[in-house]
C-alpha cells in the first residue's frame, strides 16, 4: 500500500514539475524575433528575411532577404499582395539574385484601405546554376 501511494506521489511532481518547465520555453520562444526564420531542416538556405510595415501614411517598407553558403546563389523574389475580398492580388514584384546573399529593399505607396502582406519565395542555386532549394513563406498582414 506505502509503495502504491509513493509511485502515485512522485508520478503527482513529476507532472507538476514538467508543467511548470512549459511556460519558460514558450516565452523563450515569443521572444525570438518574428520576421527572421533559420531553418535546420533545409539543405542550403540557412535563413530567410522579410518585413512589411507601415513607415508613413500610404508607404510600406518592403525587404526580403535569403542566404546561402558562398559556394552557392541565392534568390529572393519578394510579391507585394493586396487582400480583395477573399482573396490575394500581386501588385508589385520586385528579385535579386546573387551570391551568398540575395535581397530586396523598397518602398512602395498603397491605398491604406486595404490589407498588405509579402509573398516571398526563396531559392538556393549551385555553382552550375542548377536549382537545389525552393522555400515560400509569408510576411505578416499589415
């Protein structure tokens, strides 16, 4: 009986105590910063870039940024999306490409009555220009 009440015991703060660790690791991750994403899981872009906001009436700022190795290309082709409706319309595109680094920095005037995000789509190329890695993400709707 003693040693059914014990397991019961330690089995109560050991759930206890995991519950209390939770809390720590989801406002460690709150705080890591929204528009930078480092992803481990693929095989050569190392990080992606992008940030949509307003900096004065009727004027977002737009940048997108992908990275790769220095053996490798990277592309970012950053869409400027305009909600309709239901739906999302594309209504400025802007690229670059280069090594190690590709980025895009812009200011673009809208009509503030509407909701904006980026389409951003990122790829990774090799030395012989083949295309190793593909990734699309999007911005926060602003």
């Amino acid at each position: 009986m003693k040693k059914k009440g014990f397991k019961k015991a330690l089995a109560i703060v050991m759930a206890a105590a995991m519950c209390l660790a939770l809390p720590g690791i989801g406002t460690y991750a709150e705080e890591l910063p929204a528009n930078i994403g480092v992803a481990p899981a693929n095989i050569i872009i190392s990080a992606t870039e992008n940030l949509l906001e307003w900096k004065s009436s009727g004027v977002l700022e737009v940048y997108g940024g992908t990275q790769v190795p220095p053996t490798h290309e990277a592309y970012v082709k950053v869409e400027l999306q305009q909600k309709n409706g239901t739906s999302w319309t594309t209504i400025k595109t802007w690229t670059d490409r280069d090594s190690s680094y590709a980025m895009v920095s812009s200011y673009y005037a809208v009509m503030g009555e509407y909701d904006y995000r980026l389409k951003l789509t990122h790829k990774a190329y090799d030395s012989n220009g083949n295309l190793i890695e593909t990734i699309t993400k999007y911005s926060d709707i602003v």
